[in-house]
C-alpha cells in the first residue's frame, strides 16, 4: 500500500512541483518596454529600423555574413529553399520527425519532400539514411536540429559536397546549440531560426533566414518581398521580377526580438545548467529513456525530451504514455506531448495533394515517391513514448524547480501500477 507521501496527486496525493513555482517564459523585463514602445513611438512600425538592426546583431551573434529578419521560421525555411534554387518536382530530403514547416516549406515551393527516419538515440535525421533517400531529382537536404540537438553536421556535408546537394538547416529551435565548436546555421548553405513565443529567443513570432553566400541571399530576399528586387530598405520601383511572399518582419516585433537578444547568451548557461542538474537527478530511474548528447555536440535543450522504455509500456505504448503524462501534470511537471504523428503520415502528404490535382506530386516534373509507414519505425516509436518539456528549464528557473520536477518525475514513475 502506498504512504501518504507517496500517493501519486492523480490519487489525491499532494503534488510534487507547488503551483507558482515554475516561472513563465519569456521573461519580460524594463529593457523589453522600452525598446517596444520606442518602436511604437518611432512612427515606422512596417518594415522598420529595428528589423535591420536586427538581421545585423542576429547574424553578428550567430557567425553568418547575412540575415534577413522574416515574419516566421515557416517563412524563412521557404527562404531557404528558394535560396537553394529549387524549382518545381525537385526534392528535398527532410527527416520523417519534426515540426510540420520541416516539410510543408518543401511543398510551398512545389517541390517534394522525401523522408528519411530519424535515429532515435538523437531523435534527429539518421544520416546513414540520406544516402538511400537521393535520386536524380534530389536538390538538396534539410536537417532539423531537433530539441536544440545538433546534427552531425560534418557527415551531413560530406554527403551533400560528394552528390552535389545544397543543405540546408533547420535551427528553429537551436539557437546557440554547437557542434564541434561551431554554431549550427553556419554550417549549410543556409539555415532559418524562429522567434516564437516558445523558441528560446522569444520575439512574439519571427524568423530569420541566415547565410553567407550573396547570390542565396538575393534569392531570399526577393521572395521574402513580393518578388522585388529591391527591398523596402532601399529606392524601390515596385515592379515583381518573379513569383515571392510578403514575409516581412514588423518593426515592434524586431524592437523585442533585439531586446531578448541582449539576454539569450546568460538564458542559455542557465537552461544547460538545469538541463544538467534534471538529467543527473532522473539517471538511473527504471523505465526512462533520457535524452542523451555525442561526441561534439552541445545541444541548447530546448526542450528536454522524456521516452519511456517498452516494458513499462507494454502492448499498447500510446495509451500507456498517456497515462503517465497525465499523471507527470497532476504532479505539477510541465510536460506534454510534441508531435504525435510522424510527418509522412500526416493526411497531406498520404493523400499527396498539396494545391489541388495532385500537387505538386502529380507535376510532370516530379517523381513518383513512396510514404509507407512501414519505413520509418523509429519515428513511429518515438511518437508513441515520448514527452517533453520546455519552461522548468528556462531562465529565471533554478535548482528548486529542476529539483521538484525530477521529484515528480521519479515519483510517477515508481507508482506505475496505480495507472494500469
């Protein structure tokens, strides 16, 4: 029979995390007000001042030559693949796991994605699967440093330079995140950042697209503006030389996004800091699957990303999961469930109909491409036996907070026979 003080909350027990303790993210401050309303007062609340200045201290932060400073990371990741100079039926290889816009961005342009799984130790692209993914229509390929993990950027390119591929990076939620010394965004072709009210630099909503080569950066910013060729930084003559977007950032969301940005170094030392503390806590606690870095990489950890182990899932892990993220909240741990389908699973891309009559699969410049499920079982597992979370280790919270959540955790996990 379980204690009282063991008594999971889900059963009326007391909760692990108190509420209140765990602070909100984005942490807003003086600095923020005052850079917002100046923008607010500036009377250029378009296209702004502050959206260059932005590009310029983004860039100069990240170690990229350009920036352009977008109205989403969906809208940057378009950038990106227009940069790469893909047209109609080319393909892109994505992996089978990560947020939509990894391969919705494809299709915006007309081209195709194809999917290779994801290694599940680093829940990122398995890069022993590129090489089977390329055919005569691939133009390029995009990884997602997932979480804040980065991918081994250096195997990646090896493949790319060999076939020659573009590559692109999806660093939506990788801000700072290193692999071998190096930023990722400064290692492909070109590589796009969201500031979503989540992402570790906050701006509300935003992107930027990144790169240092002048001829992608010409391409993006000519779709990120109604298919000028001149920007609204410059003497326009609006006249459209090919197909774009407004993708345009505001000027207040810039103001707030440069703000956050004076603080993103001291909030991520902070969030490596409790991401450590969480795992050294969690070690060793039977029928947790943890997340795990390598050789060379040091992720941000932008989310902390929970698997659990089959035999405590049994026959039907989905459900069994369920249970358990239900009570992990009742505790007060701030967790949820991502992603919970694999990409190429999602209706568009089994139906194959993006715009209507097929599109952009049915093109006669496309190749016939293959979604079976049956390829990728590492996405499928981890959607089925993961859960993540994001605030308990941003900045303000500390040790009392990492500490409390590992408390919940480790408590529903040694009371699972109540849930069944």
């Amino acid at each position: 029979m379980q204690g009282v003080q063991e008594r999971l909350a889900i059963d009326g027990g007391p909760k692990a995390v108190t509420d209140g303790l765990i602070r909100d993210w984005p942490q807003i401050d003086d600095e923020d007000r005052r850079m917002v309303l100046a923008s607010l007062d500036g009377g250029k609340h378009a296209c702004g001042p502050n959206v260059e200045a932005f590009a310029r201290e983004f860039a100069a932060w990240n170690g990229n030559r350009h920036a352009v400073a977008a109205n989403s990371g969906t809208a940057a990741l378009h950038m990106c693949i227009a940069a790469c100079g893909c047209r109609t039926g080319d393909e892109v290889i994505v992996p089978a796991y990560s947020w939509s816009s990894s391969a919705t961005c494809v299709l915006h342009h007309s081209c195709v994605p194809v999917f290779a799984d994801i290694d599940f130790d680093t829940m990122n692209i398995d890069v022993d699967k590129i090489e089977a993914a390329i055919t005569e229509k691939t133009r390029a390929i995009l990884v997602v440093h997932l979480h804040g993990l980065p991918v081994a950027m250096d195997r990646v390119l090896e493949i790319a330079r060999r076939r020659g591929l573009k590559v692109i990076e999806d660093a939506c939620q990788a801000h700072g995140a290193e692999y071998r010394g190096r930023k990722v965004g400064t290692w492909g072709d070109c590589a796009a950042f969201s500031f979503n009210q989540n992402k570790c630099l906050c701006a509300g909503e935003g992107g930027m697209f990144v790169t240092n080569d002048e001829a992608m950066l010409t391409t993006a910013k000519q779709l990120w503006s109604f298919g000028e060729s001149r920007t609204p930084h410059q003497d326009r003559d609006y006249h459209v030389y090919a197909l774009g977007w407004m993708y345009r950032m505001s000027d207040l969301v810039a103001a707030f996004g440069r703000s956050q940005l004076k603080r993103l170094d001291r909030n991520l030392a902070r969030q490596r800091e409790n991401a450590a503390r969480l795992a050294a806590a969690l070690e060793g606690t039977p029928g947790l699957i943890l997340p795990r870095s390598f050789e060379g990489a040091l992720p941000n950890w932008y989310n902390y990303t929970l698997r659990f182990e089959p035999d405590v899932l049994g026959a039907k892990p989905k459900e069994a999961r369920d249970r358990i993220v239900k009570a992990l909240q009742a505790e007060g741990v701030q967790t949820s469930v991502w992603q919970s389908f694999p990409l190429p699973e999602m209706t568009i891309f089994q139906a194959k109909d993006g715009f209507g009559h097929g599109h952009p699969w049915s093109s006669p410049h496309a190749r016939s491409v293959d979604y079976k499920m049956g390829n990728f079982p590492s996405a499928r597992r981890h959607c089925d036996t993961h859960t993540g979370m994001t605030v308990p280790l941003r900045y303000p919270n500390g040790a009392e907070a990492v500490d409390r959540t590992a408390q919940g955790i480790r408590k529903v996990m040694s009371n699972l026979e109540s849930l069944s």
